[in-house]
C-alpha cells in the first residue's frame, strides 16, 4: 500500500526564509570567531521553543570551510549540515545535506546563513537566516506562526552568540557537546 507524499513533505516544494537580526557591541572579527549552530549552545531553551523544537545533544565534524562537515546529533535523530559559502568575517552559508530529524509539521531543513556587517562604531550587525520548506497548508495561517518561531530560535542563537562574544576565551567549537 502506498501514499501519495505532498510535494513539500519531501523538501522539493517552495523554500521559505527567515532572517532575523541582532547588533553585538563587539567587532565583526570578535563575532566571527564565536559563530555558534544552536546544536553548541549549552543554555536551555525557553519553554515554548523547548515544547517545539528537538532537543540537541551535541555536533561531530568541522565547518570552517567550504565542503565541511557537521553531524549535528539529537536525542529523536540526526542532521548533516555542509558549509556552502565563506566570506571571512562578512558571511557564512550552510546546506542540510540530510535530515534524520522529525520536526513539528513535517517541516525540511534547507540550510541558513550568518552574515555580519560591522557598524562605524565597531559594533556588528548579524543577521541569521534559516532556510526551510514546510508542508502545512494553509501558508497564510501557518507562515506567519512558524516564523514567529523560528525569530524566537535564531534570538536564542544570537543571545548566546553575544555571551560568547563577550567572553575572552574563545571555545572549541570543531566538536562540542552538550552537558
């Protein structure tokens, strides 16, 4: 017996994007050297994205060039993210080659990005971009709420990235797992 599988659920429907922004008080090469997947931020998340999204465990595998590789490991699954683009210290690009990964809603990773532009006070200007396709329908009532959500994720990305930015230690970040 098999089923028809809507064209989104397979990741080859439309692609939607979003971008959500944040200005560190620190230079664009500071920021740089502590870009962070959420998979190797050790803060919790808040209840309402904790109740949403997979719980990460821990990342295996560089991503400091074009062509690398990191296996991003949660308790229900797996992702494999391939660094697509470098511009050192202006932008980063990312594809998820595979996803082993339920998420709410069928919804397929595509990849993200981070691109920063440092301010003439010093300061940075980043903006995190998550690319993915979903399969709920209506997308009138549904893009706007997974949105909402995924500008809540990346907050949580880029309050972290800010902590970090602050501190004077930098992390290995080629391997990390959560405690």
């Amino acid at each position: 017996m098999s089923a028809e599988i809507p064209r989104a659920a397979t990741g080859t429907g439309p692609t939607d994007s979003v971008v959500t922004g944040m200005t560190f008080p620190f230079p664009a090469e500071r920021v740089w050297d502590r870009l962070l997947y959420y998979e190797e931020i050790e803060d919790p998340l808040p209840l309402p994205l904790r109740l949403l999204l997979p719980a990460p465990i821990r990342t295996e595998g560089r991503r400091s060039t074009v062509g690398d590789e990191t296996r991003c490991r949660y308790r229900k699954g797996s992702l494999l993210k391939r660094v697509t683009g470098v511009a050192l210290r202006r932008h980063w690009r990312f594809d998820v080659v595979e996803q082993d990964l339920p998420i709410a809603g069928g919804i397929r990773l595509k990849g993200g990005s981070y691109t920063l532009c440092e301010l003439p006070d010093r300061s940075t200007r980043v903006e995190l971009e998550t690319r993915y396709v979903s399969r709920r329908r209506p997308r009138w009532m549904f893009g706007p709420l997974e949105a909402a959500i995924c500008h809540a994720f990346h907050r949580h990305i880029l309050k972290a990235m800010r902590r970090e930015s602050a501190s004077p230690e930098l992390r290995d970040l080629e391997t990390s797992s959560r405690a």
